[in-house]
C-alpha cells in the first residue's frame, strides 16, 4: 500500500476559522500546536481542515501560515472533499462524492424554488436581511442584520421543514446557507471515514459555530471538542453530548483538548513529546505546498504546552451556557457570493 493510501491510525478534523485560527487574539495560530500536529502527523495520524470557504478561499487561508505540514484533506462548503495531488498541489476530489453531491443540489434548489421564494418573500416583508438568489442550480444564502434576526429566520425556516424534509442549512453567527438535509460538515467526515475505513472511536473532531455542530458527535467522531471561543449553543451541545471544552481559546483549545483524549485516540506518545518554542508565524519559514503571504502575523512568543488530561471541562469553572442548539446542522453562506468578508 502506497504511503498516499496508507490508512491512518487516528484523523484529526478541523473547523478553520475560529477554531484553529483566532482572528481576535495575536498571534492568531499558537505556533506550539503546529509543533504538536507534526508530532501526531509522524505518529501515523492524519489531519483534516472542515470550513465553509470555497477551496480557493481555503488555500488562501491556509497560505498565511507555516503549517509544518499540509492537511491530508480539505472539507470545503461543508460539503465538498478534496485530498492533494501530485507534489502537493492540484487538489483534487475524493472518489465521486464532489459529483454526486453537486448534482444531488442542482435537482435539491430546482425541486425547493417554490419554497425559497415563500422564504425569500417573509425576509423582504419582516426583515432587514439580504437573501442571495445564486442561480437554478445552486442554493441561496442569508445575511441577517443581528444575531437575533437570524434566530427568528431559522424559526421560521423551521416551522416548513416538516412539510420540506430534503431541506437543511448551515449557519454561522449572522450568515445562512442552504443545503440539503443530508450535507453537512458531519456528513463530510462521515463519508471520509468510510473511504478511510475508520471507525468514529478513531476520530477528533473540533469546532466553535453552529455549522460544526453535525461533527461534534459520537456518531462521527468518538471524541470531539469545542475552544473557550465557541458560541455558548457549541459549548452546551458538546457538553451535553459528553465532549471536551476547552479553558483555552483556538488552536491552544485544541492542544488542550487532544490531550484529554491522547490515551484513547493513541497519540499519547505524541502529546507527551516537548512542545517547542516555534519561530513567530511572520518568519522567513513558509508553508509546505503554499506560497509565502504578505498577510502572514508576525511575532508573538508560543504557548505553554497544553494542561493536563486530568483538567476536565467540567471541572470547578464550567463556562457560562445559554439553551442548547437547535438539532439541525446550522452554518452560514458563501459569504463571498455577496462581497461580504467570509463568515468562516
């Protein structure tokens, strides 16, 4: 077996914005945990980047920093797969599920039009939103004003889904997308589990939005996570399922919480091994497989190495919680279709 088809021995999957990168703090990515990634990458443990950007705008986002080593896959739209090709470059898809799912939304947005414009028809009488029409074959998006106004869209949205059960939505703070109920960033790593042949039980997954939520789940990953970041439905819902969130913001989350799970993921090893102080992100060293970017951060010393396992999210500081999540996946939309900055 090619060391390209080599089955891992754990998968490592990733909500990009948010979660891995912390666009509010400085540096953005904790140069300690990409010491971490190259050490579960060389105990046999692949890695994963889940995200509602296009793969365009995922590369270009993974482009500003020195990732030791790339991702072994890329989940984009929260819907598509991709794994590298020849010398890391020419991402290509992942068996037929790109296709098949393709076509699967073109007959979705032409067989749900009658319901999008009753949609379309609440927003522009009762809101101040911008709902996006991106064409026959492909689902329109929402942009509310407030957080709040895209809670009353989500429940109107929710009183048709009965009588429309092919429809689903990924949303993110104030953006929304349409999908069909069955692709979902869940549904993703559910599918690259199987090509994979791995079991939930050998599965990480981590994230801070409504749109991961369809993968903090021990139906697709055994052991799952949220940062100190996430939105307070993410943390309750991962609390309630039985995950793991973390003290600690962003990738500095994460080394936190692939500690707690180190034993029964079998990375232990990797995760005992000594955290390096890294060079600043703005340092001549340049990611493997992308150009070097002008937007890289620069200076800012690494973090501690993550606490130990026994530093449970339950423990004495339970964070702050609202009323759970809704049980629909939720995300937010392309937000490039509508000039806006991405919403991932």
């Amino acid at each position: 077996m090619s060391p390209e088809n080599r089955r891992p021995t754990a998968l490592f999957c990733f909500d990009f914005d948010g979660t891995l990168i912390d666009h509010e703090e400085d540096p953005e990515l904790c140069l300690d945990f990409l010491e971490l990634l190259s050490r579960l990458k060389a105990s046999g443990a692949a890695w994963a980047v889940s995200t509602g950007r296009t793969l365009e705008e995922a590369l270009a986002g993974l482009s500003r920093y020195p990732w030791p080593v790339l991702p072994d896959f890329l989940m984009t739209r929260e819907r598509e797969l991709h794994r590298p090709g020849d010398y890391n470059h020419h991402w290509r898809d992942v068996g037929d599920w790109n296709v098949r799912g393709q076509a699967t939304h073109a007959r979705f947005a032409w067989e749900n039009r009658a319901y999008f414009r009753l949609i379309r028809r609440h927003i522009e009488r009762h809101t101040s939103a911008r709902f996006i029409d991106n064409g026959p074959e492909e689902t329109p998006n929402i942009i509310a004003a407030t957080d709040e106004e895209m809670d009353d869209i989500c429940t109107f949205i929710e009183g048709g889904l009965q009588r429309h059960r092919s429809v689903g939505y990924q949303r993110n703070s104030v953006y929304l997308r349409f999908s069909h109920a069955d692709y979902h960033k869940g549904g993703v790593l559910r599918e690259l589990c199987r090509v994979l042949g791995l079991s939930p039980a050998q599965v990480f997954a981590a994230g801070d939005n409504h749109n991961d939520l369809s993968m903090l789940t021990p139906a697709v990953a055994k052991h799952f996570a949220c940062p100190a970041n996430s939105i307070p439905a993410v943390k309750q819902a991962v609390l309630s399922a039985g995950g793991y969130v973390a003290r600690s913001r962003a990738s500095r989350g994460l080394s936190e919480a692939i500690a707690y799970f180190s034993s029964e993921l079998g990375v232990a090893s990797a995760v005992a091994g000594k955290l390096i102080s890294s060079p600043a992100a703005g340092s001549s060293a340049s990611p493997t497989g992308f150009p070097p970017s002008s937007g890289a951060s620069s200076g800012a010393s690494s973090a501690a190495a993550p606490p130990s396992p026994s530093a449970a999210s339950t423990a004495s500081d339970p964070p702050t919680l609202s009323s759970a999540s809704r049980n629909r996946p939720s995300s937010s939309s392309n937000a490039l279709s509508s000039g806006q900055p991405d919403a991932f």
